[in-house]
C-alpha cells in the first residue's frame, strides 16, 4: 500500500534554527513526500528572501501563521497539508538515513496510527553527572522526557502513545481529526496559563481508545541539546511548566473541578523558588538528591499557579475545558 506523507515542521526561530533539520530530509534517498514549514512569532516577520534561502525538498512550502504558540503551528500545517500520513517534527531535530522508509513502513499496516522512533542527543557539551537521574530505564529502553530523548530498543515494537513525542511525532490524518487534534503547548512565558498538555493529551485519548502505535528504531531523530538546557535553571523552568500541564490535564479529566490551592501559594512560588534554588545549588550544584528535590517543588509550583489562575478567570476554566481548539487564533488577553 503506498502512503503519502507531509512533514510538518512549527518554528518560532530564526531561519538558520532549521537549516540543519531541513538539510537532512533534503540528504534521504527518497524525499518526495511534502515539506510544510508553519512559521509563527516574532520569526514570520524575517524578509521572505532569508526564509527562500533554506535548503528544500521537491515539495517545499513556507507558511506564515499570525498566531503564537505551537498549536498554532501544528493545526495551520494540519490544515494545508495534503497527504494521508503527517509528521510533525521540531525545529532543532536532523532525521537519520531511513526515517522516510521507516515511516512509510510503519503506516503500511493499516491498524497503525501513531508512529514514533529513537530520539538520541547530540550535547553541545558533556551532560552533568546528575543528568541521568532524570532518566527512566526498562529493560532495553530508556528515556528522558525533559529533553524529549528515548530509546526503546533495536526492535520495532507497540509502544504507549504516549512515548510517541512531538519532536518526531507520526499520525494518521483521519486519526489526528476524529480525536480532536492537539492540545495548547509552547506558548509565550507571559501567557503561560493558556499552557496545556500538547501532544500528550492526544495521545491519551488515543491511548483510552485503543488506537496502536508503533516503534520504529529507523524512524530515528537526533536530538540538539544546546548548553543551556543542560543546566539546573532550564529543569527548574521545564518542570514548572509541566506541572501546569499536569494542572490542565487533571482540570479537564475532572470535568472542572478545581483543586483549592493555598492563597498566593502559585504566584509568590515563581521568584521564590528562584531564590531558593540558586541558594541550594551554589552550595552544592551537581547533587542529584537536590536537584529531585528541587525539580519537584518546582513542579508543584506550576500546578498551584495554574489552579489558583483558572479559580481566579473563569475565561481560562472555559479554554481549558474546550472540546477542541481547530478554530482558535490567540488565547484570551488582558
């Protein structure tokens, strides 16, 4: 069965952010599946002719999306793409040399409708000795979620949906659209209330269906991991906002049903924690029980501040409670 596939890339970076992932689809033996490169932020103001500079496969398009955040992007690359298969891939990713051949493989059994693959670091510099306490280890495989990194081994196997990452993240079209599409992700710092699950909260109920998703140790993605996120600010920052993702995802499963939240716990928690952890970590930088430590408060920070935000705006209960966000432009302001 032939598939045809689009490849989908959100972006909110300068042009030479992608230059690396684009070079590498452009490098595959077979690259004539469609290239879509939704451009949104301060970076779809970049002149066209810095943008027309990119290296592109046959099927190239740049698209410019006037709202923020990448649901914006993923849901506009959604809607122009054309093929049966999309691929949503970051920015800061290269493919490997059978990616392409991987993929259409995997989405030849029709029962498939979710694909993924190895994500493995390239570190700008060695990683810290206390990084592999953030690592999960299972028999052959291994992951990292705050870096997006994973291997599950040389097989090609089944494998939870929701280990399938948005990075190098694989899907039926009819499958993206009967399950409502993406959740809101990656939204400017100042907006960050309006954060919610991305692609994990599709692909549970992917998951709760019991959609099948599939493994593939050629469908492989190297991962850039530049200086900065090796350090405890960025974790510190990662898991505050994953605890607001959890925030959103618990207020939805629940039907509305807030959580109460100490008064002023959330927000005096954003400087404080700062302070508190700098003054940890200056004492002793690389122990790994601090950083867990620390790494968890800052967690639970991002759900305070989320409940005690949807308790005080009963615009943001609403975003949060949508049934789908396909038609929305920008969260709600002010």
């Amino acid at each position: 069965m032939s598939v045809s596939v689009s490849v989908i890339i959100p972006t909110h970076q300068p042009p030479d952010r992608i230059c690396r992932t684009l070079a590498s689809l452009v490098r595959l033996p077979r690259n004539d599946f469609e290239v879509l490169v939704v451009v949104n932020g301060k970076a779809a103001q970049i002149s066209s002719p810095t943008w027309n500079d990119l290296p592109k496969c046959p099927n190239f398009r740049l698209i410019r999306e006037p709202s923020f955040g990448l649901l914006a992007g993923r849901h506009r690359g959604f809607q122009e793409a054309a093929a049966d298969v999309v691929v949503f891939l970051d920015d800061d990713v290269e493919i490997g040399p059978a990616w392409g051949e991987a993929i259409r493989e995997c989405f030849a059994d029709p029962g498939v409708c979710l694909a993924g693959g190895p994500s493995v670091p390239e570190y700008q510099v060695p990683p810290p000795d206390w990084l592999d306490t953030f690592f999960w280890h299972q028999e052959q495989a291994s992951w990292c979620s705050y870096l997006s990194l994973l291997d599950y081994g040389p097989a090609v196997c089944d494998i939870d949906p929701r280990l399938i990452w948005g990075l190098n993240f694989a899907i039926r079209r009819q499958t993206l659209r009967n399950h409502g599409g993406f959740h809101p992700d990656g939204v400017p710092w100042e907006l960050r209330r309006y954060r919610g699950d991305g692609e994990t909260g599709l692909a549970e109920t992917i998951r709760q269906a019991g959609g099948r998703a599939v493994y593939h140790p050629e469908a492989r993605v190297t991962h850039h991991i530049p200086a900065a996120r090796l350090t405890p600010v960025f974790f510190r920052k990662r898991a505050l906002l994953q605890g607001i993702s959890d925030s959103y995802t618990q207020i939805r499963s629940s039907g509305g049903l807030v959580p109460v939240a100490a008064d002023g716990v959330g927000v005096r928690l954003g400087n404080s924690m700062r302070r508190l952890a700098r003054a940890v970590l200056k004492r002793s930088a690389d122990a790994p029980s601090v950083m867990q430590n620390q790494i968890q408060q800052a967690r639970e920070a991002g759900m305070r501040f989320h409940r005690r935000a949807v308790q005080r705006d009963a615009r943001l209960l609403e975003w949060v409670l949508r049934e789908n966000y396909w038609d929305y432009t920008c969260p709600p302001t002010g």
